[in-house]
C-alpha cells in the first residue's frame, strides 16, 4: 500500500495526451443515497419521482471485477467504490472480497456517507477492504442535518467512524465539504474533534460538479482560509505529499496531534497529476470529475466482447483524454452541462 507511482515505471499502460498515466480507478456502485446533500443531491431534484437506474442496469460485481481487472493492468494501483451510497448497494463486501483478490492492487479503499458503517465495517474488513473515507460535514447536529436534509445525526456517524477504526481500516479520512455561510463555522470545531484521534479529515473546497446544486464561486472557501483558521487556533505546518498526484495538500498539528489535508480543487487545481478513471454504476467510463459523456463499457461487456477489446477501448479512451476542466474552470465553463457527482461517484 502507499507505493509510489516512480517504482511502477515498469507498466506499459496507456498515457493520455498530457502524459499522465492511469493509475487510479473511482467506481460508483449505485447512484442512489439515504442522505440529500445540499451540494450534492438537492430534494428538489432528487426527489421521490426522481428516475434512478433499474436494477438491471447496474453493472453486476462480475462485471465490474472483470472491468476491474482491466484497468489493473493497464497501471491502476488503488480502487475506491463510491456512489451515491456505496454501503446501499446489496453484498458489497461480496464486491469487496473479489476485488481485493486482484493481483496488482495496493490500495482499496472506499467513500460512505458513514450512515450504515457501524454495522458494516467489519464485514468490509474481512472481505479485504483496506481504508475508508467517511463524509461528515459538521460537528454540529444543526448544521449537519440541514445539510444532509434527511436529519441525521452525527454521533451516528461518528459511531460508524470509531467501528471502522476498530475494524482496522485505518487511518480513517474524514471529508468535510465546507461552504460558505453554512458550515464553514464548523472547520475548527472539526478540527478539535478529531485530533488526537488518529482520524485525518480532509477539508474539500466546494466544487460545482453537476448542474443541480447551484454552484457559486462566492460559496467557496479557498483552502488557504481554512488552513488560516484552523492555524491561528491549533498551530500547523506543511508535509510532503505521499505519492505523486495526491490530491489533498496534508499538514500536521505542530504539537504532534496529528495531520489533515485540504483539498483546493478550486483554488488550487492538481489536473496536471490527474491519474483517476471513473466507472459508473452502469458502466459508463468517465476520464474526469466534470466530464459530460462517457463511454459505454456495458454494452461490450453485453455483447460479448473479449477481454482484449475492452482493453483497447478504454486504452483508445485514455489516450484520447486531455481533460483539465478544474484548470481551465471559468464563467463560461460553470454552467456547462456535467454529469451529477452522486451518478459518476467522487
Ligand atoms: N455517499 C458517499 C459519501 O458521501 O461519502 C460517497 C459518494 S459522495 C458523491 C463522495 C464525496 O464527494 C463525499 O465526500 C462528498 O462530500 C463529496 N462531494 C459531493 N458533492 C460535492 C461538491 N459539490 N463539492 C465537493 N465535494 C463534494
Ligand atoms: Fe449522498 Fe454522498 Fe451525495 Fe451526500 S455526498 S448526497 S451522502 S452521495
Ligand atoms: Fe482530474 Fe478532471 Fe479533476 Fe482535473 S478536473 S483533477 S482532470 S477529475
């Protein structure tokens, strides 16, 4: 686990047009979620006349495995599932278990909104799952079920936090999207909560992945500002990154507490060592965050294809790929039409 991506120079995969290699792959399991995030699946939207995918359309965990295996040979290192809410979808340590048994992959890992991991985690661990983000966007029960808008709790997921812990599936990182004027005035009460813990949380700029939330560049809180406020209160300094391509900036409490990370994809965007591929839940094959279409892995899967035309499909695919839309993110490019976050997964 942790490798660095320098000793796998090795991997004859493909590079996209910008010479970045494939090294991870993100996979939504389902596009639907018990939570409605404001920024993320509003009620407006996602409400109960919401069309979500049949059954039948998902990719099934042999598809997705095979798939799996695929990437992993064209340089994929680390899987993580997503969604929506990866916990929702039935069996999913089954899913877990298959893919840990690829040769080939050092990290995986997995995004949950925390609601069922209490009583999931270890399952997850015995099947072989290594590590788990959980989202939680306040300390505050006010605060984090106005934005979850299903009024959840959070000692409910601080329950599923400590039993992943127990489970092993450490360090836990714990994702807090921080907005403006809603829940920026939890960052250093987040911060106090967690360190001594062993939990890392990493503090995410507010992105306007989708077209549904409503994104405004006013709601954004630069990371630099959220490294002031948590500074002035608990003293930090820089670490280097782990492995080229990490997406959060990390520092750790100068008292030796413990480490966070912040996550500027606005304000500091990291396109230039994007390696991420995303499948979708129903086998769409996505080469960024904000992409509008993707390629159509289930239907050759369906139709028979053979190992060696899914490779050099998404080989085609990648090759092709010179996306850097958090680079290039401007007025014009805001209100383009993307595909919703809680479909393509984060
Ligand atoms: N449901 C799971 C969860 O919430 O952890 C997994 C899927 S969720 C789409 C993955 C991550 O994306 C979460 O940490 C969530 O907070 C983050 N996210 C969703 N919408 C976002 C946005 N507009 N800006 C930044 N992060 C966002
Ligand atoms: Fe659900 Fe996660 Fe999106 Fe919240 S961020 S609505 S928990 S998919
Ligand atoms: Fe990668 Fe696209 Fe995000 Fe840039 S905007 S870091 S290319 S997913």
């Amino acid at each position: 686990m942790g490798r660095r991506l320098g000793r796998l120079s090795h991997v004859t995969g493909p590079v996209d047009t910008l010479g970045r290699p494939v090294r991870d792959l993100r996979i939504s399991v389902t596009d639907r979620c018990n939570f409605r995030c404001t920024y993320c699946m509003p009620k407006e939207i996602f409400s109960r006349d919401y069309q979500f995918l049949p059954r039948d359309e998902l990719l099934t965990f042999e598809e997705i495995t095979r798939v799996a295996r695929i990437f992993v040979r064209l340089g994929v290192r680390k899987i993580r599932l997503t969604g929506g809410e990866p916990l929702l979808r039935k069996g999913i340590e089954d899913l877990v278990g298959m893919l840990a048994s690829l040769e080939g992959v050092e990290d995986l890992t997995l995004t949950t909104n925390g609601s069922l991991l209490a009583r999931k985690a270890e399952a997850l661990a015995s099947a072989g799952l290594r590590r788990v983000t959980v989202s939680l966007d306040s300390t505050d029960d006010t605060v984090f079920m106005a934005m979850n808008d299903v009024g959840f709790p959070v000692e409910k997921v601080i329950e599923g936090i400590e039993a992943a812990a127990r489970a092993g599936l450490v360090p836990v990182k714990i994702n807090m999207v921080v907005k403006r004027g809603v829940n920026d005035g939890s960052v250093v009460d987040m911060a106090r909560r967690f360190r001594g813990t062993g939990h890392i949380v990493r503090f995410i700029e507010y992105m306007d992945v989708g077209t549904t939330n409503g994104w405004r560049m006013e709601d954004v809180v630069p990371a630099a500002e959220i490294i002031r406020m948590i500074d002035s209160v608990f003293p930090l300094e820089p670490l280097a990154p782990n492995y080229r391509g990490e997406v959060a900036n990390r520092w750790r409490y100068k008292d030796g507490s413990g480490e966070i990370g912040v996550i500027a994809s606005v304000t500091q965007p990291f396109c230039g060592d994007c390696t991420r591929a995303r499948l979708s839940a129903e086998g769409k094959l996505y080469t960024c965050l904000f992409a509008s279409s993707g390629t159509d892995l289930r239907r050759l899967l369906r139709d028979g294809a053979s190992d060696e035309e899914l490779e050099q499909t998404i080989r085609r695919v990648w090759e092709a790929r010179s996306d850097r839309y958090s680079e290039i993110r401007s007025s014009q490019t805001v209100g383009l039409p993307k595909v919703e976050m809680s479909y393509i997964g984060g």
